[in-house]
C-alpha cells in the first residue's frame, strides 16, 4: 500500500518527497507517465524512486539522472 492508500503498481506508481511533488503530480519519465502516490525515508527533494514488477527490474533499470516532464496537480 502506498501513503495515499492505494495498491503500488508498476509502470504507473512514483515515490516522492510530497512537499516538491504533491501527490497526484503526474511526472513523464521516458516515454511513460507515472503518478505520485507514495514517499519514502530517503527519498528527499527532487529524487523519485519508481515502483518496478521485481528487484531485477530495479537492478537492471539502475540509478539514473534524467529530465522529466512535470505536470502538477490541480
């Protein structure tokens, strides 16, 4: 479950640091679109941390710098 109660899903669900992106921001990462819907202890300012199916997603996916499109919520 995500701090805004719903159940986190691949290719749709972001971790945030809500006092940057509030929840409900939709941020284009790529080519997709994921959604604001849960935060973590150690992610801090502009950091998000992307919800993947299993660890070797996450493992192959890495750590990396990338431009993003923001389009917060109303």
């Amino acid at each position: 479950m995500t701090a805004t109660g719903k159940k986190a899903r691949p290719k749709h669900t972001i971790a945030v640091d809500p006092k940057v992106f509030p929840y409900g921001t939709k941020i284009k990462i790529g080519k997709r679109w994921y959604i604001a819907e849960d935060c973590g202890g150690m992610i801090n300012g502009k950091h998000i941390d992307i919800f993947m199916k299993n660890h070797k997603r996450v493992e192959k996916f890495g750590k990396k710098h990338l431009r993003v499109k923001v389009r917060y919520k109303k």
